[in-house]
C-alpha cells in the first residue's frame, strides 16, 4: 500500500494580472519532514503558502491533504483538518494576554455554538476546561509561563511570533504551515524557534513547511529546501544538494549578503 503525503501541491499556478506569482510549483511533505521554502522577495512563497491553506485558491493545479483533494476547501474547513497556518507578520491581538491568544487559537475547534451553550451548559464547561489545559502545555511547551497574563501588545517581535505559533498549536495541528515565523527575530530567539519546530516534530511527527530568509537555518533544520525565483521551483532537494546547485547559486544564494 502506498502512503499518501501528509500534504502535496501540484502544479500550481496563480497570476495577478501579468504577474506569475505561481507558474507550476509542485511539493510533498511526509510525516516528520520540515521543508524550507526559500527565494527572493516576490518569488512567490507567501502565495504556495496561501495556496495550501486555502487563502488563495489556484486557477490550476491541485493541493492534496493525505491524499483527499482541498483545492477547492475553506481556510477554516482545511484548519479542522489540521492544516494550520501561520502568516509573514503579526497575527496575534495585541489588547488580549498570551493566555486569551492562544486560547482564541482554540476557537475554530470548538464543538459548542452560542446555543448549545445554552442547552448543554455542561459540556461547554467541560470543552472550556480542556481547551484551559491544554492552552497551558502549549503556554509551558512554547516557554511562555511567566508572560501567559501579559498582554501580547507589550511584547516585542520575536515574543509575539511566538505566540502566533502558540495559536497555530492551538488547532492541534496535522500539518503546520509558518510563513517567516522567525522574521524580525533575534538570533537567540531563532534558536529558539528552530528548536520549538524541532521538538514538535519529535514529539508529533508533525510535518512543518516554512518560510525562511535565514539560510544558516533552512539548512541546518530542514529535510527539504524547495528554492523559488519568478514563481518557479528552481530546485527541490536535501539542503546539501540545494547548496550546490548553480542555479540557486546563482539565483539566491549568490545574491545573499556577504
Ligand atoms: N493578493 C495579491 N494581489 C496582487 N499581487 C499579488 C498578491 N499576492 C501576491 N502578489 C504578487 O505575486 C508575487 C509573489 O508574491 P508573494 O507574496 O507570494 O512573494 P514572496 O515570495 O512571499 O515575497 P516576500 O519574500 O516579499 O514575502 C509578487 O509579485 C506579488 O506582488
Ligand atoms: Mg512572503
């Protein structure tokens, strides 16, 4: 029997006007792979991210999750899945505290509407109670505990994606989808975030796609690098024959600052 991918994209194209934002961009992620999309500003990442979360539907190709096509499925339908996403800048409200973000995370799996809430009080109160614990092994897995009463406003940057990823983790994610999770981010803070996907991947064999500028880090976390220019794949591999490749070299790599 041949396994499905947890997720696949095929041929996906998506235009805005004349521009190419996606020419036929393929890619499969298995349980336990990290894939790293890398490339140059406009090349195209945050749209295949927006395909496969279902922000943008594609004018072709197909997304798959485990095998059942979603082409054609809702952000929030593909977020019951599992499907969960995270967005280049900042999501999380500012005017609420660490702990009311991550459990507002919670929302789009919540089995008990307004009504029900009031003909089955128990079980809100038994979905409220869970939701509250398991709110906190994400606040403590995300080394957040001291923060968890602060209001997300007064974080800085780095914080704040942290708890963007919190509310990503919230959805008890099959697949999770980060785009630049680590932008703006201090060093130390990257090592932490590289090491918070890690340790979710371990623990879940949760297959993570992201977004990533910082290549000392694509390389060093990823399975896969799929490498964009143009709205193009120019090249998909282990990051040890990514490396290597003279298109990429050429196109990104070279270009990066010394
Ligand atoms: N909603 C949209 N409307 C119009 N043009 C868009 C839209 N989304 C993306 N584009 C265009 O498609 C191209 C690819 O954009 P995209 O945001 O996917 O690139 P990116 O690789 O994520 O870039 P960055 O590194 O700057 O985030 C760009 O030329 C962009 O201007
Ligand atoms: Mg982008």
């Amino acid at each position: 029997m041949t396994v499905e991918p947890a997720l696949e994209a095929v041929d996906l194209k998506v235009s805005f006007g004349a521009i190419k934002a996606l020419d036929g961009v393929s890619l499969r992620v298995d349980a336990g792979q990290i894939l790293s999309v890398i490339g140059p500003n406009g090349a195209g990442k945050s749209s295949l991210l927006n395909c496969l979360s279902g922000v943008y539907r594609p004018h072709s190709g197909r997304v798959l999750f485990h095998g059942r096509d979603i082409t054609a499925l809702a952000p929030h339908r593909r977020a019951a899945l599992g499907v969960a996403r995270t967005f280049q800048g900042i999501q999380s409200y500012a005017s609420m505290t660490v702990r009311q973000n991550i459990l507002a995370g919670f929302h789009c799996r919540m089995k008990t509407g307004l009504l029900d809430a009031l003909l089955y009080w128990p079980r809100a109160q038994r979905e409220e109670r869970e939701f509250s614990a398991r709110a906190e092994e994400i606040i403590e897995f995300l080394e957040l505990e001291e923060l968890r009463h602060t209001l997300v406003g007064e974080l800085g940057y780095g914080l704040r994606k942290r708890v963007d990823l919190g509310r990503a983790l919230a959805l008890g994610p099959s697949v999770l989808v980060l785009d630049e999770p680590m932008a703006g981010m201090s060093v130390e803070e990257k090592a932490d975030l590289a090491r918070f996907v890690l340790d979710i991947r371990a623990a879940h064999n949760t297959p993570v796609i992201l977004v990533e500028h910082d290549m000392e880090v694509v390389m060093d976390i990823s399975d896969q690098v799929l490498v964009m220019e143009w709205g193009r794949a120019i090249a998909l591999g282990a990051p040890a024959e990514v490396r290597i490749d003279a298109r990429v070299i050429n196109a990104y790599l070279g270009a990066e600052e010394p």
